[in-house]
C-alpha cells in the first residue's frame, strides 16, 4: 500500500469518525468542530425525525403606511406543481431557506423565553427582518415594518392555523437595509 | 463509483449536480439585491462565524451564481458522457466540485441532505485524486461513500426509532398533510387507513436501521436493499417533492456495492 493510500485512508477514517460523533447532537467536541469545518461536510443525517414536519411555517409581514397598518402579507416562493417537481423543484431551495431561518429563529426564541434580546440579535432575526425590508422597498411611505411566524397544517377538511412568532416593530427608512427597533 | 467510472450507475449523482444548475438559474433573482440570498443577507447571516463559514458567502450577484451554473451544467454534462476515469471526466468533476462548493457557500441556508451527500462525495473524490487517483486510492474512496450511506441510513433510522411520532405511525400523514412536502390526496387516504401509515413508517424505520446488513449480506439481499432503497427514494421524489435524494444517494449506491463486494 503506497504512503498516499495510508494517507487517504486515515483522512477518511478521522472523516467518518466525527461524523459518527456528529450524529450525537449533545457532544461539545463536534459543536466545536461543525463551527470550524465549512460546507457542510461533517453531515447531521436525520431526514424528518426525530420531529418530522407536520405544518408549514409561513412568513408574514405588514407594512406601515402613512400611520396605518396595511394587511399581513406572506413572503411567499409557490410550492412545485406536482407534475414536475419530482424533478426540477426550485421552491423547495426558497421554502427550505425560510424553514431553516424559521427554525432557527425558533430555536433562540426558546432557549432564551424572551429574557433577554438575544433573539432579536440573533442572525436569523435579522436576516428575516432584512428579507422584510427589502419587500417594503416596493411600498411608497412605508414608515415601519413587523413580521411573524404562522403555523399552518391541514388534514382531511381541517385547517389548523397557529402563531409562532412575532417580531418586534421596525422603523424603516428608503436608504436603509435594515431598519432600527422602536 | 470511483473504482467503476465506466459504469453509467456510476455517473447519477452528475445528474443531479445538472438538475441543481437549472434549480438554482430558475432562482437567480433570489441572489440579486433584494433577494432572499442578496449578498446584504449573507453578509447578515455569516456574520460573527468563522473566517472559513465567510469564504465567498457574499462574494458575486446572481451572474456570477449563473456563470458558476452554466459551467457546472457543461462539466456535469461532460462526466456524464465520460465518467470519471479520464482526465477530461476528472477535470470536470474537480469543476463540479468548485461551482458546488461555490454556491453552497453563497446559499448558506435552503440546502438539503441530498445536497450535502453530493458534496461529501466530490470532496471524497478531489482527495482520492489528490492521492493519485490509482485504484486503491479509488477503492478507499467507494468505501467512505459507503460507510456515509450507511451512516446517513442508520442514524436516520435510529433518529425515527426513537420518535413517539415515528413510532405511533403517524408520521407519513403529518409530512404528507404540509403544502411543502405534501399531497392531499395521499395524506387523506392515510387517514382513512391509518394502518397504511403505520406500516410505511415502519417499513422505512426498518429499512433505514438494517441497512448494514446490506453490505454484509449475500449478493441477492444487497440487490434487495438497494432496489428498495431506490425505489424509496423515487417515492419521496414523486411523493413529497424530494427530487434530488434519487441522484445524491443512488449515485452512491455503485460505492456500496463495490464496498460489500471487496467484504466478500
């Protein structure tokens, strides 16, 4: 066996081990190492489970305007037609985007009950607020923005509907991005 | 995979890297300004990570993601016709392997496992070349792919085993009741027959944790795993939309096979 092969095998091998450890979400160690090691490559496979997807989170926000609140809208991508997205799904990069930030929104909000402004300082606020302000751009005068996490399922005729989340108010303003918190 | 670059089977996940050119040029508004991946939200969602988290992560607006695309599509094309035993077939892999790692990098969020086992598999592959790419190397390669299969099974598995939902076998109703993944039709037909649901949730549980055995077992039960694997996959895909885990995980199929048949 050639010096690159053993090489290789033991890149591989240390590969494969903290994947293992990986797969044990509790373990500092491999927290450390995912913070570390870009891409993605030390993989977390557990494909709807332990909690498999049972509603949809939706995004939606309203815009101030000339003092009033006009209606909650949702940032919306589409859901695939059935007939093709079993091959080409574009949306689902869109949704899935939205559902990680969600997510993760979801998962500060929780550890930290609101007591302190951690979430509203945590990336994934402020790149949902960001997404938000960028759609008010379209909305001439629009002064302030708010957006909100709402859970939606249904099964057989039963719709269920739940808030998950709502943001704090924005003030926004034409130059900027990302608007200032009231 | 590697150690068997003439075999067509061997060239699936180049399809799916083609399929994921087109998904990402049919969002390239998504990456302009204003757009959910502009380069003002990277910039939000990467900052305070590591220097390596931020490398390209706001780096090009939507032509640069198209270009990367368009030469992604050519290259995955290219190893498609010509595998990845030749030097042209090689060079375009390595390219796949840049323009992925390129738009991994300026996505951050949205991606799939699917994805993800793409891209470990390049990696594999760019490492198994930089050790010289001779047929050991490439078995070493098959067997890594192998073992992250395995793994991506197992854990999975285990990860539903030890869910009350999964257990309870309601599951493929809850997934298949969302607008996402879902189809109304199936979902109603799940309620009405809630022992079709628990006996799908227990069939993947009980695929996905003996996955092993496959790579062990005798020959007819490795064919048996793997056409049931493959069919699994389809179902997600036409089911629930889940169209790029058929490339990503059947393309690495070839990697078990050669991997078991070296264990025999």
């Amino acid at each position: 066996m050639s010096v690159q092969v053993v090489l290789i095998v033991a890149v591989f091998v240390a590969w494969f081990a903290v994947s293992v450890a990986n797969q044990f979400r509790s373990g500092a160690l491999t927290a450390r190492m995912r913070r570390h090691i870009p891409l993605g490559l030390i993989p977390l496979w557990t494909f709807f489970a332990p909690n498999p997807a049972r509603a949809d989170s939706r995004l939606i926000w309203r815009a101030e305007v000339g003092g009033s609140w006009r209606d909650w809208r949702e940032v919306h991508f589409g859901f695939g037609s059935a007939g093709t997205r079993w091959l080409v799904h574009p949306q689902l990069i869109s949704n899935k985007a939205i559902a990680d930030l969600v997510n993760s929104l979801l998962r500060v909000d929780a550890r930290t009950e609101g007591a302190d402004r951690s979430t509203v300082l945590s990336s994934s606020y402020v790149a949902l607020l960001s997404i938000v302000v960028d759609r008010s751009a379209s909305e001439a005068g629009c002064s302030a923005v708010q957006f909100a996490v709402v859970r939606t399922s249904r099964l057989g005729d039963e719709r269920g509907m739940s808030l998950a989340f709502v943001s704090e108010v924005h003030g926004v303003s034409a130059p900027q991005l990302v608007g200032d918190v009231r | 995979m590697f150690a068997e670059p003439a075999l067509l089977v061997s060239r699936l996940i180049f399809i799916g890297l083609l399929i994921d050119a087109i998904e990402v040029v049919a969002l390239r508004s998504a990456f302009a300004d204003g757009g959910i991946f502009s380069r003002s939200n990277l910039g939000v969602l990467t900052a305070g990570t590591r220097w390596q988290m931020r490398i390209l992560a706001d780096t090009g607006a939507s032509a640069s993601v198209v270009a990367a695309m368009v030469i992604q599509f050519s290259a995955a094309l290219v190893v498609i016709v010509d595998g990845v035993g030749e030097p042209v077939g090689i060079a375009a892999a390595l390219c796949c392997l840049a323009t992925s790692g390129y738009v991994r990098s300026r996505r951050q969020i949205g991606g799939s496992g699917a994805e993800q086992l793409t891209f470990i598999a390049l990696v594999a592959f760019a490492v198994v070349i930089a050790a010289g790419g001779s047929p050991h190397a490439r078995q070493v390669g098959d067997t890594f792919l192998a073992a992250q299969v395995t793994l991506a099974y197992v854990a999975a598995g285990v990860a539903k085993l030890a869910s009350p939902v999964w257990r309870s076998g309601t599951a493929m109703t809850g997934i298949l009741s969302t607008e996402g993944y879902g189809r109304p039709r199936m979902a109603d037909l799940l309620v009405a027959h809630p022992l079709v649901d628990r006996l799908m949730c227990r069939a993947v549980v009980a695929w996905e944790v003996t996955f092993p055995l496959a790579v062990v077992a005798p020959r007819p039960v490795l064919f048996a795993y793997l056409a049931t694997g493959a069919a699994f996959h389809i179902s997600c895909a036409v089911m629930m939309g889940l169209n790029r885990f058929v490339w990503a995980f059947c393309g690495c199929y070839p990697a078990v096979w050669a991997t078991a048949t070296l264990l025999r």
